[in-house]
C-alpha cells in the first residue's frame, strides 16, 4: 500500500498558498510542494492530493492519503463529489481541481482517512512545514483558474 500525507495552506483567503505532499511506499520517500500566489486554503488541499496522485507511476495502486481537509475526504467519502458531477458542478467551487482529481482517483484504489490537523503527527506536520514554505517562498505560481474565474 501506498501512503500520501497531504496538506494545504494559504496566508488569508484568498492570498498566497501553497501545498504540502509526503508519498511513503517500503522505505522510499518522495516529497511534493509548490507555491500560488493568490489561492486559496481548500485549492491547495485538494491539489496536494491531486499531486499526490498524479505522481503514481503505475494504476491499480491500493492508496491510503491521510488529509486534515473535511472539505476533501468528506466531499469524496460522504459521495458528494458524484452528485456534483451530475449537477455539472452548478454552485459549487474549484471545479477545474475537482475535475483533474476525478481521473487521478479512479486509477487507483484509494481510500481516506481524516486526521486532525497540528495534532503532532509528524507526517501531517511535515505536509504543513512544506505547505507554509512554499506559500512564503520567493517562487509562487500563478493558480491561473482561479485568478481569471474568482
């Protein structure tokens, strides 16, 4: 199994952000993080799963992504997502993430489960230290689809 800790972050909101990714699979250790200069805080939580994802090589992959969002574990778990796509997303926010996590999703077998944040578990809080650097680096991104839709 593979785990992906993930974690967002953005200084006001909007205001720059930024996300935080740790993939652990039998010893190995990859870390993501990237930087926005106008985003928000549930942008930058669902792309670190996003990233998460996408930075799988192969499909069918079982994934545990442990996240301190309710916004995306609960979108995902309680099946609101799906009712959305139905409603062709009419109402709700951050329909360009949620559509490039669909396809993401469905190549592997994934499952969430929700921790509380800055409660002292150490790959969470790593997701947060890289999240908060790269919202404060010198190196942001332009989060393109929201500054021209926002």
């Amino acid at each position: 199994m593979i785990t992906i800790y993930t974690d967002g972050a953005s200084r006001g909101n909007p205001g720059p952000g930024g996300y935080g990714t740790v993939l652990l699979y039998k010893g190995h250790r990859k870390e993501l993080s990237e930087g926005f200069r106008k985003t928000t805080n549930n942008r930058m939580e669902l792309l670190a799963v996003i990233k998460g994802l996408e930075a799988l090589t192969k499909e069918g992959l079982d994934v545990l992504i442990y996240s301190d969002s309710k916004y995306v574990v609960d979108t995902v778990d309680k099946g609101w997502l799906w009712g959305w796509v139905k409603k062709n997303f009419k109402g709700k926010q951050n329909r360009d993430l949620w559509e490039r996590f669909i396809p993401a999703y469905r190549k592997q077998r994934v499952k969430f489960k929700w921790v509380k944040g800055h409660a002292g578990i150490p790959e969470n809080e790593r997701c947060d230290q890289l999240a908060v650097e790269a919202a404060e680096s010198g190196d942001l991104q332009v989060d393109r689809w929201y500054e021209e839709n926002v």
